[in-house]
C-alpha cells in the first residue's frame, strides 16, 4: 500500500474522531418549555461545543412568544437577575419565526471583541426581558426573576461525557439522551478505508 494512503486514512479517522467528540447543547429560550434543571445546576461543556439557543415562533397552542434579549453577566449579576451591559449576545425577536442564536466555544475568537472561553471558568447568561416587547429592553428581574431564564455554563475538560442531555429542538416537549460515537466506531472507518485500497 502506497504512504499516502496510508497517511490519508490516518487523517481520516483522526478527523472522524474529532468531529465525533464535539457536543451540541440546544436550549429553548421560552418559559414553557426551558430546562428546570439550570435553575439548580451548572451546564457543562468542552472548548469546540456549540450551544444553539432556540427562540420558538408562537404557533403552539397555549403558547406565548416571548422577546428577550440575552446578555452575558457576571456572577453577582446573574444571582441578583439584573445587567448593565448595552449590548446583548442575543435577541428573540421575532415571533412570526423560529429563530437560533449560535455559539462555538473556543479560547481563540476570530472575531475582535468576540466571546473567549477558558477551561475551569463559569459563564453566566440571562434575560431580564419582561417577555413581552415593551418590555425586551428591561434590565432588572423580568425572565430571569420570574421564571429562572438564566443559565451558568462551567467549561470543563478531560474525557467526553458517556451521555449528553439536551433538548428535541423540533418537538418543544422532552429531554432526550444522545450518546456521543465512540471512538471505535472512527477506528472501524480506518479499517474499512485500508481494505479498500488493499483489494
């Protein structure tokens, strides 16, 4: 078997690895639906996650769409559910569309002035939006005092989590388990690829 072969299999299960050990956290921001367990517990990711925040358009019945607008604060802030950052990392907006606020956490931003993470640091996320949009531009209690809307996102390392917890997006309803590939399965697709080229 030719080297660069070779080469090019071993950077396709490398690849394959990586790709496969980055985890996705969905989040709906609307008070129907948001994850009780963040009002108790820290979310917990890797540098490489991405976080998508839901904003759900209100077509659901019994359902109120709720404008927000979502800022990074600091500890005190996020106990005490107040801000006085100008500009937020996010807006709900909309309620004619479902729309999404994405967020790659990595300890390098391309971007001037965009958000970098550090392992072993706790973030922390809120909305002092009263839902409604006269009141989207509120900055003290609204979500975050009446129904818990804020998140602490710790940034953790070492060995990727059997299972993750996160949302089904599409159905606005329960929490489903997800367990990442392993590591094997990236192992199967070098085998495959080297027979391949072998016969």
């Amino acid at each position: 078997m030719k080297p660069g072969v070779l080469y090019s299999a071993i950077w396709l299960s490398l690849f394959i690895a990586i790709a496969e050990t980055r985890a996705y956290h969905d989040v709906i921001w609307n008070s129907r639906f948001f994850n009780e367990n963040f009002k108790f517990t820290k979310m917990h990711v890797r540098l490489g996650d991405q976080l998508t925040i839901v904003c759900p358009e209100s077509y659901h019945q019994g359902m109120n769409y709720e404008y927000a607008k979502l800022y990074w604060v600091s500890e005190k802030e996020w106990e005490q559910c107040y801000t006085d950052r100008s500009q937020p990392f996010g807006v709900c907006g909309d309620e004619d569309r479902t729309e999404t606020i994405k967020l790659n956490f990595r300890s390098r931003n391309p971007i001037p002035g965009g958000m970098e993470f550090e392992v072993g640091k706790t973030y922390y996320l809120i909305s002092t939006s009263t839902g409604e949009a006269y009141g989207i531009n509120n900055v003290i209690g609204g979500l975050c005092t009446e129904h818990q809307m804020r998140i602490a996102i710790e940034i953790i390392g070492g060995q990727v989590p059997v299972q993750q917890m996160r949302y089904e997006v599409h159905e606005y309803q329960s929490l489903s388990y997800t367990a990442p590939i392993s590591f094997w399965l990236s192992l199967l697709y070098l085998a495959l690829f080297v027979l391949y080229y072998y016969a």
